[in-house]
C-alpha cells in the first residue's frame, strides 16, 4: 500500500488534490483504486449536482443516483479517460434503469452470467478494469486502474465507479473500422452483435422520452 494524490478538476477550472492510500501489486500490475477511496473520492466531494430528470416509466426511482452518476463521469473525465463527446448524465441514468431497474443488489438471472448491481458489471470486467491478466496473460487495461473484489458490485458508489470507467473503456474498445460514437459504444457495453444493437436501440428510445420530462 501506499499513498498518492488523485487530481479533481471541478467544472470551474479549479484543481484539487485528495490523498488516498491505494494498493500496489507485485509484477506489472498498476496501481488502483480501492473500495474506500472510491468512497472517500465521493463522500468528501463538495460540489452539488443538479437533479437528474426522471428516467420514462420509472417515476422517481433512481433520483438518489443523481450525484453518483454526474460526480463519477466528471471525476474519470479528470482523469483523461476519454468518452464519447455526446455521453451525459441522463443517457447513464438510463441505461441503469434498463440494467437494474435501480435495484443495487440485482444480479442477472442469464445462465453462467456474473453481472450484477445497478450497471450490471460482470467479474471479468471487474478483472479487466483492475488491470488484471486473462488466462492467455494479456492486460487489456492498464490507465486509471480499480482494485474491488466481486462482492463490492453491489455497492452502489462502486458499482457506478466501475460502470462509468466501463464506458470509457468500451469506447477506447471499438474495432477498427467502427465508427467511434456513442451510439457503438452503447451497444458495446451491452455486446457486439445483434443482440447489442437491440439493446442500444432500447437506451436511446428511453432517454428521448426522458429528455422531454420536467
């Protein structure tokens, strides 16, 4: 363990700095974020968001997600991990909706699937965003690392964490010869097949009805 400084660029312009211990492994792993630092990032964040509007048929539900949501998206962006341009707030919220329904301790009933919480994030990505090795020893991610175990899914101030830097990570994923919006992006957090293009054709239906309630 040791401990190092996390920048935070508010909106304003202005730059801060928090300490946090984080974990660093032996050999070729990188250093990452742990549960309590994701916490910490969070909690002690002064800066108040805005109300999300509500997500098409869901009511209130998900309104106590507002300032996770909007805080983790301009914390990674902070952190140089690049997302698509048109990505905001309220399409996350929707895709949560369609996910989890905002239930933060769903897990996915599909056959061998390991997804679970309010963004439905599975173990390997877990793995992945941890900057660990797959079975063939390759590291797929190595920038802006996050170290939970399984089980921390279902807290929701992680599971945002790791769903928001997910995105991320699925658009600097397109295949060549794929055009690198937000559109693929969305299908790709989902898969990239039919399947996938269903599944963002859901997401955007949902957040342009949303766009439109007060």
């Amino acid at each position: 363990m040791w401990c190092m400084r996390h920048r935070r660029v508010c909106q304003s312009g202005t730059v801060s700095w928090v300490h946090a211990h984080v974990r660093k492994n032996r050999g070729r792993i990188s250093a990452g974020l742990l549960k309590e630092n994701i916490h910490y990032l969070f909690w002690s964040a002064k800066k108040k968001y805005s109300a999300l509007n509500p997500i098409d048929g869901y009511g209130n539900k998900g309104a106590d997600y507002d300032e996770l949501i909007q805080f983790w998206l301009e914390y990674w962006k902070s952190e140089d991990i690049e997302f698509p341009e048109k990505l905001e707030p309220l399409l996350i919220k929707t895709l949560i909706a369609i996910e989890s329904t905002f239930d933060p301790r769903v897990k996915s009933k599909a056959k061998g699937s390991t997804a679970s919480g309010l963004m439905q994030v599975t173990d390997q990505m877990v793995r992945v965003l941890g900057g660990f090795p797959n079975k063939d020893d390759y590291i797929e991610q190595r920038k802006s690392l996050i170290h939970v175990k399984y089980g921390d899914k279902l807290d929701p101030v992680v599971n945002v964490a790791l769903g928001i830097r997910l995105l991320g990570h699925k658009y600097s994923k397109i295949p060549k010869g794929n055009e690198k919006s937000l559109y693929n992006t969305v299908k790709n957090y989902h898969s990239r097949d039919k399947g996938g293009d269903a599944y963002a054709k859901e997401v955007f239906s949902k957040y342009e009805k949303s766009l439109k309630k007060k």
